[in-house]
C-alpha cells in the first residue's frame, strides 16, 4: 500500500502535491503539478506520495483512488463525526491512514492505468468549463461526461480493491 505524507505548513507546500480540503460534504481532491497552491487549512496544506512510493504510483491514479466514493467511505469511517450540513474532516490522520493500493499485477496496472486515464479526462473536461463561453447544450454534455466518468472511476477503484458495495460511512452523531 502507498503511504501519504501531509504538507505541514505553508513555505513547506511547494512543489507537486495533492490539494485536499479540511472540510467537505465529500472528499475532493485536485492535483497540484506546479505546486503553485498553497491552502488555507490549519491541519493539511496538501499530501505527498512519502519518498518510497514516488515514480511508482501516478498521481492522477491518486486522485481518482482518493476522490472515490469508496475512500470518502472508508474516511467517514475513519473520522466517526460528521458537522453541521453533513460536512466531514479530511485532516491528516484520516488521510495518510488511507490504503492505496499500489497496482502490481498486470489486472491491477490496467485497472489503475484506465483510472487515471479517466482522471485526465475529468480534467480536461472541467479546464473547458471554466473557459466560459460555451452554449448550454455544450455545458450539459460536459457535466454529463464528467459524472459518467467518475461513475466509471468509482467502479474502477472497487473492482481494484475487491469490493463489491462500499459501505456506508458510519457516522457515530452530527458534531455540534
């Protein structure tokens, strides 16, 4: 399994990292290859792959693995308390406590290799969003492209893992 390291502090966050919020309805995270992003969370200002790991595991495989449904299952899990309008804590001990399976056998690389390639394509899929200008037609195709592939990635990330339903989350109470 990969191991992440959380990026302590601000001056520390330059450089290729994976931006992760503190607090979400679900997990996000993007990836930062200029490592130009430096965020505003007391406890995490990114993840690394932890130096053993890195040049074997991409980190668009990273974050189709990390932005799955079944991650933010296992992190609410993890975490047992959920906050007011049903935000969660991303902080570090849920995340560099994470399994990341790095794929080994031949299944597992074509299993990762489609999850990242399908990363890439929500990527692209959202940079043409941003750039505006587009007929509604055109936003709708691409907001349906994005959720078929990342329905896509979260069966991926399933059929890697050997799970064939992911748990619910486990909540113990809302935190008040």
């Amino acid at each position: 399994m990969v191991s992440l390291r959380t990026v302590p502090e601000p001056r520390a966050s330059k450089g290729v990292k994976l931006c992760i919020p503190r607090l979400a309805t679900r997990i996000r995270c993007a990836f930062d290859d200029g490592g130009d992003v430096c965020l505003d969370n007391v406890d995490v200002n990114g993840a690394r792959l932890r130096a053993a790991f890195i040049g074997k595991v991409d980190y668009s495989y990273l974050c189709g693995v990390l932005n799955s449904r079944l991650a933010d299952s296992l992190i609410k899990h993890a975490a047992r308390y959920r906050f007011r309008g049903g935000f969660s804590s991303y902080n570090k001990q849920f995340i560099e406590g994470l399994p990341i399976k790095i794929p080994e056998a031949r299944a597992e690389r074509k299993l990762a290799d489609q999850i990242a390639e399908r990363v890439e394509r929500v990527i692209d899929a959202k940079k043409q969003l941003q750039k505006g200008a587009l007929g509604d037609r055109a936003v709708e195709r691409l907001q349906r492209e994005i959720e078929a592939h990342e329905q896509r990635i979260d069966e991926l990330v399933c059929r890697l893992y050997g799970v064939d339903e992911i748990p619910e989350s486990g909540y113990m109470r809302e935190s008040q």
